[in-house]
C-alpha cells in the first residue's frame, strides 16, 4: 500500500547528476589543439602516467584530433571536456592497411588469467563513408591482443556497420587481421551519418575457463543508459538484450596497453574512453534508487527559452518541455529551470534497481508549480511501477506496459482550482515490501488535464531507506487520514 510521511522529509538525499564511481582508466583526448596529430606530446587523462600515444608499424600520421562534442545517452552525465575526438582518415586509400596508435597503462593492468570482471566504455561517431576500427587491450611487452570492441565496415550505412569483438582469443598472438577470430553483430535499427552511439562492454575473465566480452551499444538519441548490467540478458536487438556476446576464449594476458586501430577508406572517430572494475565506473550512472536530472537543470538552455525532450526522462510526444527562469510563467525552486507538464501527457524514467532490503521505503518529494501569468494549470499524479519492459521508450506510456504497479496512484489537483498561488511541495513514502529484490523502479508523473493545459514540475527527489520505529508510527497515522501532504514552500 501507499503511506506518506504527513511532515517534511529532513532526511530526503537528492543523488541526480553525479557521476558514480571513477574510472581506472580514461581518455579524453586533449593536449593538442584541432587537426594536430595523436602523438608522443600526449600526456593528458588518466592512468598512462607520462605515458604518450605512439605509432604502430610503419602507418604513421593518420590519426589526428578533430572537433567534435560526442552525445551520450541523456541519463549519463558525461561531456567532452575539451570537444575534441579521435580521427583516423585514411582518405584516398583503397587498401587494408592497418592504422594503430598504442598508448601504455601506468600502474593499471587486467589480468585475463584471473577471476574477475571489468569494463570498457567510449562514444564513437557514425559517418556515411565509416571505416572499420576498434579500440582494443594489449599486452605491452609482446604486442599480443586481450580484446577489442568496435564496429567493423559493412559496405552501405544504411543498414548500419555491424558491431564488434575481437576475442578474448584462446590463442592470443593471432593476429588482429587474422580470420575467424572476431564476431559481428547487427545494429537495432539503421544508423544515420553523424549519429553518436555509446559503447559499454562488460569483460569477464576466468582463471580456468573461457573470458566473454558482452556488448551493449546505445543509440544516444533515442536511449537512455541502464543502470546495472544486470538489466541486460541474452544477445539480440532488443532494448534489454546484448547487442553482441563473444563467443570467449581461454586467455592468461595481462593487458597493459591500449590500441586504437582502423582501416580501409574513409573515418574512424572515437571519444572519451573509459575503463573501470564495475559498470557505474564507465556510465557515470549509480545502480542505487536514485532520480537523474531531478532539477531539470540539464541542459542549461539559457534565459526566456525552452526545449522539449529533457534529458534524463522518456514522455509522450510534446509533452512536456524544460522551461528557463526567465521566461516568468513558473517558478523553478532548484537552479533556474524547470519542467512543463502536459495535461494529457506524462514522464517517467527508471530510478534504478532495488536491494532488496527489509522494510525499505522510498522517500519522495517534487514540486508542483503554478503558472505566474495567470493560466490555468492542470493536476498531475504520481505512480510508481517495478519490472523491465523492451517497449519503454518517448511517446510509450510506462502505464500501458503491464509493469508491477507499487503503492496506489497518488492524484493531486491543480493549484489554481485549490485557490493556492505559490508552488507548493508534494512528498510521501512508499512501502516496497513485496517489490523483488533486483527489480527496475520507476517513477511516473503524469497530467490530469487538458492538451491545452500545463503543470510546472520541479526537484524530483527520491532516496530509500529503513525509516526509524518512531517515524513508522507517525508513517501508520499519516496513511489512516491524510491523502497526500502539501507543503507550501517558502520564500
């Protein structure tokens, strides 16, 4: 059942745009300016040490800066520090030959020879006339290949370049070129030419036993990132699924190096890579109950405009917009900006996995606002719903999907038919006894009105915990007679 705290939270944690975890290593690709050269002046990121980047073989000069802001999944709370990426063009050549570039580790090394996991990350840029490339693990003292992960050239875009992993290999001096020793996988719908996609692939090594690389790659307009790999099962197209899952082989590599290789015609662009011991480390994404751009702060689209489409959120089409301060129709209690919520619209995203432990509770609390030009606003509810679903998705309703509803619907009026003037706080608790341990949350708001209508929606906040007896007591009575606290907030 549904029971609310009948006071405020004073313990409510927001945990929104945070990265989570840090990674071993990372590649931003600075230290130079645009159109220079990835050469040995290459001293920045993390983990290399004074490690530069390095040509392999005689193919020299082909792998250079270029300007670029590399997109991500909106929940992942990454951006190129620098708007520069990683280029390889071998424009005019119709040969295979290899461009590499290597670049070694610094007091940072996976070992394939034991039992463990880690995990790779990286944006890559698609382009009509896209090359083959893949970034891929060494070990430094042999040249021998660990893994790799990229997309190999499929001849027509259109259909999409397929997706890639090259080992582990069960004989891992073969070479990079080698047939047979890479597997492929097909993309989940065509790609256009400047699309962004983010790659996450999971490596799991055994010290008896085959090592697997799983891919996951996100279209990053269209997806938001998962909270936790095990979110993901079995390989296919679909939105919880694998893109692609090697085959393995039993290596023992310690891998200290990493490569950036492509060839063919055409272009290779790569950006921010990262490599961690867990998932959170590469998505900058906490597994733990948690909302992602709360505040609607992200973007900051600048005084007296608006956007539709906020990071972070799936809605119905035009449902709702992120509005800016200045344009004096809300009131935004968090930083500048807030959210318009359609009447006959809704948002929602997953607020990560639940643990499982007993007698959790989820805190909430949001702000409901009123327009300051006078217009009517609409009334809004809040549902919260447990399970995964391939189908979440913009314009999906996450109502329609046959997810474990938790609690009861909780419906709030609009603030100008209650005669209130201000923005006023809307928080309670929800009970998840019952909820599986592991499962997806997530959290819906929706209107209550008409298309015509908005609502503004501010400070989406959430937080679990295992509330004190005393405050179970007070939780019991508030859900015997109050429906919903309204806190009208100060200031």
């Amino acid at each position: 059942m549904m029971r609310y705290f009948p006071f405020a939270l004073a313990f409510l944690v927001v945990v929104s745009t945070q990265a989570y975890g840090t990674a071993l290593v990372y590649e931003p690709f600075g230290g130079g300016a645009n159109a220079t050269q990835l050469d040995t002046s290459t001293t920045t990121g993390v983990g290399f040490g004074s490690n530069t980047w390095q040509d392999v073989g005689t193919n020299a000069n082909h792998i250079n800066r270029d300007a670029w802001s590399p997109q991500f999944p909106s929940n992942v709370p990454f951006a190129s520090p620098n708007n520069l990426m990683l280029e390889s063009n071998q424009s005019g050549s119709t040969t295979w030959s290899q461009l590499q570039s290597s670049r070694n580790f610094s007091g940072v090394s996976f070992d394939l020879g034991q039992d463990g996991e880690f995990y790779i990350s990286f944006s890559r840029r698609v382009w009509n006339n896209d090359t083959w490339g893949e970034i891929s693990l060494h070990n430094s003292a042999t040249g021998e290949l660990g893994v790799a992960v990229g997309h190999r050239w499929g001849g027509n875009n259109a259909a999409g370049n397929p997706y890639q992993i090259t080992g582990p290999l069960a004989s891992p001096a073969q070479n990079l070129f080698g047939s047979g020793n890479f597997v492929t996988g097909v993309p989940d719908r065509a790609q256009a030419s400047g699309e962004n996609l983010f790659y996450v692939a999971r490596v799991v090594t055994q010290a008896s036993g085959n090592d697997q690389v799983f891919l996951k790659v996100y279209q990053n307009a269209t997806q938001l990132a998962h909270r936790d790999p095990s979110l993901l099962s079995g390989q296919g197209t679909g939105l919880n699924q694998w893109s692609l899952i090697s085959t393995g082989g039993d290596s023992s590599l310690v891998l200290d190096q990493i490569r950036i290789s492509t060839s063919g015609s055409g272009y290779a662009q790569f950006d921010e890579i990262r490599i961690g011991q867990t998932w959170q480390d590469v998505t900058g994404l906490s597994a733990a109950i948690a909302t992602a751009n709360g505040g609607f702060e992200l973007p900051d689209i600048g005084a007296n405009d608006q956007i539709q489409d906020v990071p972070g959120w799936y809605d119905s089409t035009g449902s709702y917009t992120s509005w800016h301060l200045g344009e004096a129709r809300t009131h935004a209690s968090n930083g500048t900006q807030t959210a318009g919520l359609r009447g006959d619209g809704y948002i929602y995203q997953s607020l990560g996995l639940y643990d499982g432990a007993a007698d959790s509770v989820l805190h909430w609390s949001l702000e409901q606002g009123i327009f300051q030009d006078g217009n009517s606003s609409t009334g809004m509810d809040v549902r919260f719903y447990a399970g995964s679903s391939d189908q979440v998705g913009e314009g999906v309703d996450l109502a329609t999907l046959g997810l474990a509803q938790i609690g009861s619907t909780v419906a709030f009026a609009s603030l100008n038919s209650l005669g209130i003037t201000s923005p006023v706080t809307r928080e309670g608790l929800l009970d998840l006894l019952g909820v599986p341990a592991g499962s997806e949350v997530w959290m819906r708001i929706g209107g209550t009105g008409t298309t015509g209508q908005f609502a503004p929606v501010d400070n989406v906040q959430v937080d679990v915990s295992v509330p004190e007896p005393g405050s179970l007591v007070l939780l019991a009575l508030g859900a015997a007679g109050v429906g919903g606290y309204v806190r009208r907030r100060r200031g």
